[in-house]
C-alpha cells in the first residue's frame, strides 16, 4: 500500500470524494505492475500521489460537465485516468501508440470497472477523425510547438487543449505561437489548478480553439 501523507489524505479526499478507494487502487497498480513494466519508474513511489496523481487529477477544475475528452499519448494514465476517477461526468479517449502500455491500461481500467473510459491504441494524428472531443489532455508528451500540431486537430476545429506543463509554459507558449495560429487557436494562456488544495498548484497551458 502507497501511504499518503497526512497534506496528500486532504488533498485526495478533496478531490476523488466517494472515488478516493478507486484512486488508492489505481495508485496500487501504479506502484506495483506499473514499475514492473516499466510504465513508471521505481523512485516515483514515494511521490506518486503528489507529483503524479494529485497533480494531474485537479486540472479536472478546468473541464466542464459531460465533456468528452481525449488523453493523447496516455501511457500510465496520466492525467487520463485520474480525470476519469475523479469525474464520473467525463468520458474519456486514452490514446496510446505503445501495445504494452495498452494493455496495461486496460487490464487498470477493467479492475477499477471505469466505464467512461475507452482506450485506442494509436499515434495521435492517426486517430484524427476517429475521436469525438471538446477537450483535449497531454502531460510531458513534447514541447507545446511539436504537441500543438498533433492534439489540436483532434478538436475538429473547435475546443480547448489542456497541457501541463512546468515552469518553461511561457517560453513555449513564446516559441508555438504561430502554430497556434494557424491551427486555429484565438486564446492561450497559462493556468494554475489545484489552488487551496495541492502544496504546489498544476501548471496548465490552455488552448482555445474555434473555426475561422
């Protein structure tokens, strides 16, 4: 069992409400076939609910109600299947190019009985067309100015993309600027989620796309 610490049990409770166990479970999976498999690396143990789980389960603030949402390159379901334990109310697209790691999703997402969940094994710009979504997720996938390119065309030409990201947002909002542009995007801007509740606040880049 991850033990949480006494700042992490609020934060959690916070945050996953009744689905907390569903989150202690996925964190299990985490720990233990997750490092077995190399989807997470061993040293992320002690951090895996603040630095990983936590940390990707608040940008939940900042998706609607009944949002379809599209996780590209999900890998250890980060953020993808925290949104999905914390948000009921969403239906999410794992989009995954890595047999194994879909595998592995989907031996999770069949133990934690998450139905709003649906995995695809494919690169993102191969599943253009074949996903619904108003929402767009990705977490350390590439820098904003490579990312933009193979998760705004999910949109189909309108909603948001949600990237988190670190300390670097405004340097690479900077450098994609023109791709943004040209793919549409008439808003960006850099977001904090998880005020009052996590130690250290998310970094979001949110991208609002809509058609000319």
């Amino acid at each position: 069992m991850v033990e949480l610490t006494a700042q992490e049990a609020v934060a959690a409770e916070h945050i996953f409400g009744d689905h907390l166990d569903l989150a202690k479970r996925y964190v299990e999976h985490l720990a233990t076939s997750g490092i077995e498999r190399g989807l997470i690396g061993p040293r992320e143990v002690p951090r895996l609910w603040s630095r990983h789980v936590l940390n990707c389960a608040v940008v939940a603030e900042l998706i609607e109600n009944g949002a379809k949402v599209a996780d590209v390159g999900s890998g250890a379901g980060l953020p993808g299947l925290c949104l999905a334990i914390a948000r009921p109310d969403l239906y999410l697209t794992l989009i995954e190019p890595l047999e194994r790691r879909v595998i592995w999703l989907e031996e999770v997402v069949m133990d934690l009985g998450l139905s709003n969940v649906e995995i695809i094994r494919s690169r993102a710009e191969s599943a253009i067309g074949k996903v619904e979504c108003s929402v767009v997720t990705a977490r350390a996938v590439s820098a904003l100015n490579t990312l933009a390119p193979l998760t705004i065309p999910l949109l189909g030409g309108e909603g948001v993309l949600l990237a988190i990201k670190g300390r670097s947002a405004e340097e690479e909002i900077g450098k994609a600027a023109k791709t943004l542009k040209e793919l549409g995007g008439v808003s960006t801007e850099v977001l904090t989620a998880g005020h009052g509740v996590l130690e250290e606040p998310t970094t979001v880049v949110r991208v609002q796309v809509k058609r000319r």
